[in-house]
C-alpha cells in the first residue's frame, strides 16, 4: 500500500497530531451546538410596564440562533443555560477548525504524491 495511505505516527506530521488529539480530546466531551448565542432586548408588551415608555428599559433575553433548511430559527434560553450553551457552540467551532486544518494537510499530502 502507498505510503501516503498509511496511518502510523511516523507518516502523520506534528502539526497533524497535535489536531487529531485535540479533536478526538472534543469528542470525548459531550455537548455540540451549531448556532449563535445573543442577547435580544425587547419590550413585553404590557402598557403599564417601564418598557412601555423607552428603550433603555427593555428586557433582554437570551437566544440561540440557527437556520434549518434555509430559514432562520431562535430558541429564547434561560440565564443558567448560556455558560453550557456557550460552551457547547465553541466546541463545535473548534472541532470544525480542526477538521478544515486536518483536510489541508490531507489536500498537501495529496497533492505531493507521486503516483
């Protein structure tokens, strides 16, 4: 079998394996989110409320934004789920980042092969 092909440290580079155990570190974690974390501030509605007579008196809340199927979605959140939320959505920034500099060395490796 080509060289290119086999999956022995020896062949994998420093830079490939510091990735590859850094992302297989992520999978072992649990929690995962493609989306957005905002914080929206808006009036509730009721004419007597505070929020009513101007906007420095909104109330904020907290939203995960994604799309599904083309199309925007929020999700209001409580307080005490932004910390995992946040979490969870760098995590899969980070292990996507990974996969794109992995895939590059594979395109080099790919691209310096001799057949």
């Amino acid at each position: 079998m080509d060289r290119i092909f086999q999956q022995t440290k020896g062949v994998q580079s420093f830079e490939e394996r510091q990735a590859l155990s850094r992302l297989r570190q992520l999978l072992n974690e649990s929690g995962f989110l493609q989306a957005s974390l905002f914080r929206r501030r808006r009036p509730c509605g009721k004419s007597y409320c505070r929020c009513a007579v101007s906007k420095r008196h909104y109330h904020a809340s907290w939203y995960v934004g994604f799309s599904r199927k083309g199309r925007p979605q929020m999700k209001c959140i409580p307080e005490k789920w932004v910390e995992p939320v946040r979490l969870w959505i760098k995590r899969y920034r980070e292990a996507g980042i990974l996969l794109r500099s992995i895939s590059r060395l594979y395109w080099k490796r790919l691209k310096s092969a001799k057949h």
